[in-house]
C-alpha cells in the first residue's frame, strides 16, 4: 500500500510541473515596449535597427526579426541590462521563428 500512495503522489507531482512547463511555455506575447525602454539612450542607428526587428515582432514576422536582433546584437557595444534583454528577446524570436519555417 505504501508503494501505492508513493506512486499517485509522485504521478500528481509530475502532472503539476508539467502543467506548471505548459503554462510558462505559452505563447505569451513578446514585451517589444520592455526592449524599446532599455534602449532609449541608444545612438538613431542602433535604434533603427532594433525598430526594423521589434516591428517585425509586433507584426508577428518572427523570421524577419532575426537577423536585425541578431546583428545589433554583434555590432553595438551593450551595456549588461541591454545585452541581457536583447538575448533573451532573439532566444524567443528564434524559437517561434522556428515554428514559422
């Protein structure tokens, strides 16, 4: 019996992570704002390139918004806070870009 109850209860416990990895996995909206404030102080080049991949992700164009993301990302000193939100973002884009193909 107590082989049992160690079973249901490990089986309730893998049921909630994975409930708990499909809602945190939903397709929530990238926060292209949250990008656009932490490069307000960028110089108008840097700035039109994030616009040309944040517009593409705003317009749900994941594909398209690769390779902008991807080169400021390469081209353009960052600071910390920037260089972290800007991976994150293209590790995003990248996956539902993958999705797009």
């Amino acid at each position: 019996m107590g082989a049992m109850k160690k079973r249901l209860i490990l089986l309730f416990a893998m049921t909630g992570l994975a409930c708990l990895a499909a809602v945190g996995c939903s397709n929530k909206k990238i926060d292209t704002n949250k990008v656009r404030v932490a490069f307000q102080s960028a110089s108008s080049d840097t700035k039109d390139c994030l616009e040309q991949g944040l517009r593409a992700i705003d317009q749900s164009n994941y594909v398209a918004a690769v390779k902008p993301l991807k080169m400021l990302a390469y081209r353009v000193k960052l600071d910390k806070d920037q260089r972290v939100i800007l991976e994150d973002t293209i590790a995003k884009v990248e996956a539902r870009a993958a999705k797009q193909k």
